[in-house]
C-alpha cells in the first residue's frame, strides 16, 4: 500500500513539474521574463544540475538587465562545479554591460583550459557558437587541432569560416571534409547549395568551381568529377555535367543510371539537345532491358511534344517496334504508358489508348504501376468529358497511395476536374489544400489555379467569365489549340478591360509558344506588360517573353533587358533565381 501511495505521490510532482515547465516556457516565448525567471527559478531550484534552467535563468536575468545576480549565479556554479563552459557564460554576462576588457579576460580563460586539456573543446567551442561568438569558436577549434593532430574539425571550422565571409577556407575545408568522410558529402553539399544560391556573392560559384577543377586535374579519385558533375547540375550547366559522368563512366563502367538521371533533368529543364545526347549514349553503351526502354521512353517523349501531323506515323511505328522488340511486360511499361497518351492526346484516338491501357492493368503489376496507369486511364476519360470516371480513378489512387507523391497528383487532377466542370466552389477548396504540398511543382500549380478562382469570383459573383475561361482550359487539355486560340479571343473581346483579361492573355502566349509561333506569343505577353503591370501575371510574362528571345529568336540583349526588369523589380517572383543566373550568363560572367 505504501508504494502504491508512493507511485501516486511520485506521479502527480512529475506531472506538476511538467506543468511548471511548460508554464516557464510560455512565458519565455511570450517575453514575459518576470514570470519565466520565477518559473525556471523553482525548476532549477527543484534540479540543480539541470543545465538548460540554470541557462534560461541566467537568460531572464539578462533579459532583465540584472547582471550582477546572474554574475553571482554563474560565479557560484563555476566556483562549485569547475565547468569551463561557464567561463564563457561570465564573459558574455560583462559583454552585455559593454565591459569588453573583462569580458576577453574570460573568454581567454576559457581558451587556455582547451591548450591544458583540448577534450574541453566540444563544450567550450559550442558555448562560444551558441553566444554568435564565432571568431574565439574558430579559435578554439583551431586550438585544439593543433594540440592534437587527431583531432578533426574541419566541418565545424568550414561553417565557421563561411559564417565569417571567408568562403575560400569554408570551400577548402568543405571539400577536404568530403574527401575524408564521404558520407557527409551530401550534408556537405548542402552547405554549399545555400552559397551557391546567395544574392550578391556572385564571386563564390567560380571560387568552388576552380576548386574543383583543381581537384579533378590533381587527383585520379573519380569521387572528384563526380563532385564537379554536381556542381555543374546544381548551375544547370547539363552538357558539363554530361561529359564528366561520361568520364566516370569510361573509368568506372558499372552503372549508366546516374547518365540516364542527368539526362531526365536535361529533360525538366528543357535542355533538349543535351537530352537527346544523353539518352543515345546510354542507348550505345548498354545491353540493360530497363535502361534502353527508359531511354528510348525519354526520345520518343521529346519526339512527341514537338511532333508535327507528318511525324505522327513514324513516331507510332517506334513504339510497335520496340514494344515488338522487348514485349508487352511490366518492363515495358514506360513505353506503353506514353504510347497510350501518344494515341489518345495526340493521334486523337482515345479508343485505342484505353485499350492499351486496359491491356496493361491485366500484367501482374505492383500498386504504384497500377496507380500509374490508372492516372493515365483517367486523363483520357477527363479529355473525353466523362468527368465521374476520370473522378473515381482519381480518388482510388488517392485512397491506395497516401501521402505519395502519385497520390498528390492525383488530388492536383481531381480539383482541376471539377475546375473543368465549373464546379468552382469545390475546386477552390481541393487548390487551396494542395497549396501547401509538399512537391513544389504540386503547389505551384495549386496556388496558381487558386487565384485565378478566387480573383474571378470577387470581380465577377456569376463567374460568367471564369466559366468562358474553364472552357478554353478545358480545350487545351484535350490538346484542341486552334479552339482553345478562338476561345481566348473571344473572351478578350467580351471582356475587354475586366479582371480574367491579364491571364487569358497570358494563356494566348502559352498556346502560342507551344505552336512555335513566337511572334504572337511575345505580342500576348507584351499586353500584359504594357498594361498589366500592376497585376500578378508580369514576371510570367517577363520571363516567358525572355526567354523566347534568349532560346528561340536568339535575341541575347532583349533577353537580358527582360531579365534585368525580373532581378530589379520581381525578387519575390518563383522565376527571379533563374532570371538572375540567365542575365549573369549572357551579360558574359564567369562567376554564374
């Protein structure tokens, strides 16, 4: 009976002292430091050796200018426990009253304890880091290592180093760090992305290339060019990327999935050319069923999003082909799937792409494969207008696969179903949902589509355009463009001057630019940025209008004049990264 009494008595002070603590806790976010300093006074009080109340306390007191008392209170844990890491805490404490020369006196004090016993390092080092005292943590670490050799800290001196601004030491010991401790190279790499992508320090990108470029010509590890290989994917640079992982491979013929890897983000990227380059290089070096069929997949995707009426036949004779040649298995499936779309979006013929669809389900497949033609089985049924059926292979993709990647798109589909079927209401709740996916591209998309509802509806409450505007996204989706063309022109005729004009005009230079017909396209997005300038549509028509110069009219000044307005006056927009790194391209830097 007593322990029974003891466990009861023992369970209501933890749950008190976990109230208290959360109380303490409270009142320290809130800034309320009267009340937190008594709360983590009792804590402390209740746990002497806990070392973060004694730390939060000593924090109020601060916070509260109370210097002398938590002076007292640091002095009397040092005096009793010795703990060096509190010599830092007391100078910092003289720090705050601006008593630099006492404030030193300990700093170098705790120094010294690391050149009498460097394992103090780790605590000393930390305690000076988490102060933003980042010039006595280097110090420290440099200290120690020179006490002994052993030691390794050139991660911890690399973070240092570049939080400091001396980036060609960060990048040295970075790299260094990587060499020896290869597992960190993704962590390590990291590190660098965030450099990488900083505005104004347009020196570091050409301070790590040349430095990789040093380590590739002074040693034979291949661990090198794949290192470059990164960097240049991180600057979207394919076709050097391409040469070193053919370097690797040459040296190291084992595997072609991290060329076939470069090559599907060539695609993303829309680097057609160098796609294609990679694609028939992996064709030449393999006998690997999966590979040629993924590779061959990729070709005859970026054949079939420029194909033309006359190519039509020879495209579908490649895919009988291979499909002759390889089968009508699981393997194969990649193929079959984009034969299917290619039928159905293309050749117009929807019939035979469900067929091969269906043909496909039959194959003993895993769920992901069965989602994957599920989706593609729903896309044709939404572009035939049979909206319920395309909804309820949607939702079972949805329901099989959570939290998936295919289970997001899914959900992506199904909102702009009932967005095709002017069920606005509901659709505005699913894009509103979807804006904060976890796939940026998902999001993007869900945002995008979100406004368009939500700005169309507060300016017109019978969203009669919005309805006009559906109809024509609607014809895009089933790849209808001269349609979708005449149905975007007329609402600019209907609705002259209204809130839908900015995106159905941005719309037009889409279907444009997707029919090649450049001239037009740049005229829709010149409207939008002679009289939309004000509205949420212009980077995308800046950055559209530039690069149809800088791609397709090779046109590099009015480009750079496009993207200079982007890097000027749009840094919140999506596309200012790119617009900057493209302006720094043509404008002739070295350091991109």
């Amino acid at each position: 009976m007593k322990k029974l009494f003891l466990h009861i008595a023992l369970f209501f002070s933890l749950l008190g002292f976990s109230q208290n603590e959360q109380l303490a806790q409270y009142y320290y976010d809130k800034g309320d430091f009267d009340k937190a300093l008594v709360s983590y006074q009792e804590l402390s009080d209740g746990l002497p050796s806990n070392p973060f109340y004694f730390q939060r306390k000593i924090d109020c007191m601060q916070q509260l200018l109370q210097f002398d008392a938590a002076e007292k209170q640091i002095q009397d844990r040092l005096t009793r426990t010795k703990q060096s890491t509190l010599l830092v805490e007391l100078g910092y404490n003289f720090q705050l009253q601006k008593n630099d020369a006492k404030a030193k006196k300990y700093y170098d004090e705790a120094i010294e304890r690391i050149r009498k016993n460097p394992n103090e390092v780790y605590g000393i080092a930390n305690a000076f880091d988490k102060k933003v005292l980042l010039e006595y943590a280097l110090k420290s670490y440099l200290l120690a290592s020179e006490l002994v050799p052993t030691y390794d800290f050139k991660y911890q001196t690399a973070l240092l180093y570049g939080q400091l601004g001396n980036t060609d030491k960060m990048i040295v010991n970075f790299l260094d760090e990587a060499f020896e401790n290869q597992e960190s190279t993704m962590m390590i790499q990291n590190q660098l992305t965030r450099y990488m992508s900083k505005d104004g320090d347009s020196n570091f990108n050409e301070s790590l290339r040349k430095a990789l470029i040093v380590k590739v010509q002074k040693n034979q590890d291949l661990f090198w060019n794949q290192f470059l290989s990164w960097f240049y994917m991180q600057q979207k640079e394919f076709g050097k990327a391409f040469i070193q992982e053919k370097a690797i491979y040459k040296r190291n013929p084992e595997s072609l999935v991290n060329i076939l890897s470069l090559g599907q983000m060539a695609i993303e990227e829309g680097e057609q050319e160098v796609a294609t380059d990679v694609m028939n290089y992996v064709l030449e070096n393999t006998t690997d069923v999966d590979l040629i069929v993924q590779a061959n997949s990729y070709l005859l995707q970026m054949k079939m999003e420029k194909a033309q009426q006359k190519d039509f036949a020879g495209i579908d004779a490649q895919f009988n082909a291979l499909l002759k040649q390889y089968g009508i298995t699981p393997a194969t499936l990649s193929l079959q799937l984009k034969q299917a779309h290619f039928a159905a979006f293309i050749m117009k013929n929807p019939t035979e792409g469900k067929d091969i669809l269906k043909r496909a389900m039959e194959m003993q497949l895993n769920q992901f494969d069965q989602a994957k033609c599920k989706m593609e089985l729903a896309d044709i049924l939404l572009s035939e207008e049979k909206f319920n059926q395309a909804l309820l292979y949607y939702s079972q993709i949805q329901e099989n696969l959570q939290n998936n990647i295919l289970s997001h798109e899914a959900s992506l589909k199904s909102a702009k179903t009932s967005y095709f079927k002017t069920d606005f209401e509901w659709a505005l709740k699913q894009f509103k949902e979807l804006k904060s996916a976890s796939t940026q591209l998902i999001a993007n998309d869900a945002l995008e589509y979100f406004l368009l509802i939500n700005d169309n509806t507060v300016a017109d409450s019978t969203q009669t355009a919005l309805k006009q505007f559906a109809k024509g996204d609607y014809l895009l989706y089933q790849n209808r463009n001269q349609e979708a063309i005449t149905q975007f022109q007329s609402i600019l005729k209907t609705f002259k001057g209204q809130e839908i004009e900015a995106v159905t005009l941005l719309r037009l230079g889409q279907v444009y630019e997707k029919l090649a017909d450049y001239n037009q396209a740049l005229t829709q997005y010149q409207e939008i940025i002679d009289h939309h300038s004000d509205g949420i549509y212009i980077d995308e028509a800046l950055f559209f209008s530039a690069e149809i110069y800088n791609k397709q009219l090779q046109q590099p000044d009015k480009a750079k004049t496009l993207y200079e307005k982007i890097i000027f006056a749009h840094q919140d927009s999506i596309y200012f990264v790119e617009a900057r790194r493209k302006f720094r391209e043509l404008r002739g830097d070295t350091n991109l």
